[in-house]
C-alpha cells in the first residue's frame, strides 16, 4: 500500500472509498515484490499495479468486488499450464494478494490514512496487516508502528498480538525492508503479518566534483537516492554544475563524512583519485557500517591506493570492501556510461547480483536486497 502512499493519502483526504490489492508473498519469478500495490475508489479509477500487467484486469474486479461486499480475501495468481493466456503470470512464479476495503468509515481506514500521509512526506512509517490466519482478522484491521516500538490501530487480536506486530514492524522499519513475520494470537492461532515499511530514501555521497559525479548524480537520482555531491573546491562543486543533486556541499570529503550518520543503505562513491582526499576519506568509509565504498583510478592507482591505505592502519579485511577500479566491466568510456556501470555495481551489491548476463543462467532474475527471496522475522515466507 504504501508504494502508492501519495495517492491514497490524496484519495483518504477526499473521503474515497477504495479497496487496495497488496501483494503478499512472492514464488519464484514475478514482476513485483511484496508491498507492491493497486488501488480501484468506488467510480472506478486505478492507481498502483501488483504484476506489470499480467493479472492487473482479475485484480481490478477483485477490488471492485470487495467495495461490493465490504469483505477482505486472499487471491494467489500463477502461471497456467493448460493455457497460456488464463489469468496468471507468464514469467513462470506466482504472487499472492490481498485484497482489503477501505471505505471511509472503517475501523482501519484512520490508520491506512496516516501511514499513507507519513509515506508520502517521506517518513519512517511501518504498517501492519493480517495476510493469513483466523478469517476474522484478516485485513480487518491495521497497525502503525514507529521505530522505537510504538504503534497506533489494532490488528483485532488482542494486546498482546499488537505488542508483537509492533515490535516486529519497527525492527523491519530500522532495517527498512518489507516483508512477513508469523506470530500468534490470543489463542494460539497462527498470524502471517505482511509489515510495509518505509524509509526515507537511501544516501549516495559523491566525492569529487567532476563530470562523472555529474552524471553519476543523475543515475543516482533515478534510482530514488538522496544524492550528495561534495568537493573541498568551490569552484568546482556549485549546484548548477549538479542540477541532479539534491545537495552540493563544499568541504573536505573525510570532514563532511565525519558529520554524516549513515545506515546501511548508503552507497559512497570516491571520484577525486587524489591521494590527499582519498586516503582520508576512504580510512573513515571503509570502517562505516555502508552498503557499498567504490573509488575511481586506474589500477595503477588503485595499487597505489590500497599501499597508502595499509599504511593508514586498514585491515585486510576492511581494504576488501573497497570496489576499486569502481564499477561493472560494460565497456564504459564516456561519464554517462561509466555513470551507468557505477549505478549497476550499486545495485548488484545490493541485491545480491553477480553482474553477468541472464542469457544462460539460471539464477532468479528478481531478487530480494541480499539476494534471494526476501525472508524476514518468524516463520513465514515473504
């Protein structure tokens, strides 16, 4: 739901009534990950998709069917051997779905809403919902939880329940993935929780005002990062040299580093190749608990960097983090491409991708981050 979080905190302020279809659980290929969301209000407008457009048509009259009835259920869409173009989806995996009303006056519309409005600013909001477990549960009814544990809304089970889901849902939200947790109910009645959780947007910090970083900004902008571009030349690093930052800082790169709290998320990017920036920067960034440290040289360079930094007192260990030549071997000569092979490294590191070409392998071409199929708290699958 919270994947079409602006629309649906416009449509709550409008007083629409709507039912939203969330994808629950992912098997094998498929388009879209749990947390992926479409939205019909009551005169038929759609927002959000679940499958890319394999199954969108059967899930639209699925939520045009629970406004209906004003009851909540559960749809698994797959591939169709016995007939190719039946409802399903031809990547081959299968998707799970639930479908929720929210009309103005229920119980969880207030909370839908507020974790809708706070996605949208770009807050720390984790929403919980039953997915699976006694019917009378199930999408009924909603919890919001904070990071430190604190929640508002009830998933109908008892205290106890919404003190676990809440506590679920903030460590998801700290680490800021989606994903299903199993839990038990006053009665001992299995739960399978879907928690979407959202985050403000990862870092990536761009050292060295160059034009690589320029088009390395607009890559990382693309792909939903909060991008930072730091240089210690005022000359070089003025905003309208970087039109796709969100901020241009002039300082010394290991000073503004020292002044950034980071999670793992973030990716930093060395640009400068100058051994009185780098060896500085890279002995903090390389200790930070980051997702991914990249610098820019030749492999000359790099050499020489790796002596400087061993000399600064990096461990073997620590100096293994470092992606240097930076990149994905694409052949890439101008900035954009180069900015294309920085941004795919990024993202095979977070995903768990090994770089090389799908033609010929067998590995899953969706991935949870970490790569694999996202699983995540108690037993369930996700």
């Amino acid at each position: 739901m919270l994947d079409i979080a602006a629309e649906l905190a416009a449509w709550c302020r409008d007083g629409r009534d709507f039912a939203v279809a969330t994808v629950t659980a992912v098997h094998g290929s498929a388009p879209r990950p749990p947390g992926a969301a479409m939205a019909v209000d009551a005169g038929g407008l759609a927002v959000g998709s679940v499958s890319g457009g394999c199954v969108e048509g059967a899930v639209y009259e699925l939520c045009r069917e629970a406004l209906d009835t004003g009851v909540s259920r559960t749809q698994r869409f797959g591939y169709q051997d016995a007939d190719a173009f039946a409802v399903g989806l031809t990547c081959g995996g299968s998707v799970e779905v639930l479908v929720t009303p929210l009309p103005a006056a229920a119980p969880a519309r207030r909370i839908a809403a507020a974790a809708c409005e706070a996605a949208a600013g770009g807050g720390a909001a984790a929403l919980a919902r039953v997915v699976a477990g006694p019917a009378e549960l199930l999408g009924g009814g909603a919890l919001l939880a904070a990071q430190d544990g604190t929640h508002t809304g009830t998933l109908n089970g008892g205290a106890a329940l919404d003190r676990a889901a809440a506590a679920e849902a903030a460590a998801l939200l700290r680490a800021g993935r989606t994903g299903t947790v199993g839990l038990a109910d006053a009665d001992g009645a299995r739960v399978t929780l879907l928690v979407e959780a959202n985050v403000p947007p990862p870092r990536l910090l761009v050292f060295g005002a160059v034009d690589f970083a320029a088009a390395l900004a607009e890559a990382g902008a693309f792909l939903g990062h909060r991008v930072t571009v730091c240089d210690a030349r005022p000359v070089f690093a003025t905003p309208e040299r970087f039109p796709g930052a969100d901020e241009v800082i002039v300082d010394w790169p290991h000073r503004y580093l020292d002044t950034q709290s980071l999670d793992g998320r973030a990716a930093v990017c060395v640009l400068t190749h100058d051994a009185r920036f780098d060896v500085p920067l890279l002995t903090r960034a390389l200790r930070l608990p980051v997702a991914y440290i990249g610098a820019m040289g030749s492999r000359r360079t790099h050499a020489d960097r790796l002596a400087r930094l061993r000399e600064a007192g990096l461990t073997a260990r620590e100096l293994a983090r470092l992606r240097s030549p930076i990149g994905l071997d694409l052949g890439a000569s101008t900035p954009r491409e180069t900015a294309l092979a920085i941004a795919a490294e990024i993202v095979a590191v977070r995903r768990g991708g090994s770089g090389v070409p799908l033609t010929g392998t067998t590995v899953p071409i969706h991935r949870a981050p970490g790569g694999g199929q996202e699983r995540i708290g108690a037993p369930a699958t996700g």
